[in-house]
C-alpha cells in the first residue's frame, strides 16, 4: 500500500501544521456549503436576500477556519 509522510520543522512550521491537520474541517465546510447551496436551487431558496446568502457562506468558512489560524 502506498504510503506518504509530511514533514514539518516546528515551531517554525507550526502554522502550516496546523492547517495541514485540521484541513478536514475546511472540507467538510466546503462541501456542506455546495450542498446547501445546491438545495436551494433545487428545491427553492429559502434565503430572503443575496446577503443572507453572502452571510451564510461566510458563516460557514469563518468557522472551519477558525480550526486553522
């Protein structure tokens, strides 16, 4: 089975650490904002403006973010 290691000299990569461990959460945001958004279009938006809209996906990525910086 094919194996990979990342390596990274800390404390000065700490940031970069930390990104590459928590990019999980970045992509589950990613994709649960795609879904949403898909939704909407599907089935009808329920948001009441654009900037409801511009709010959410903010919302949604400042939070997984939050796990990186």
């Amino acid at each position: 089975m094919p194996r990979a290691t990342i390596e990274f000299n800390l404390p000065e990569e700490q940031e970069e650490f930390k990104m590459v461990s928590n990019i999980g959460h970045l992509s589950s945001s990613i994709c649960a904002v795609d879904n949403r958004m898909r939704s909407e279009l599907k089935h009808g938006l329920t948001f009441e403006s654009p900037e409801e809209v511009c709010e959410y996906v903010r919302s949604e990525l400042c939070e997984a973010l939050s796990y990186i910086y």
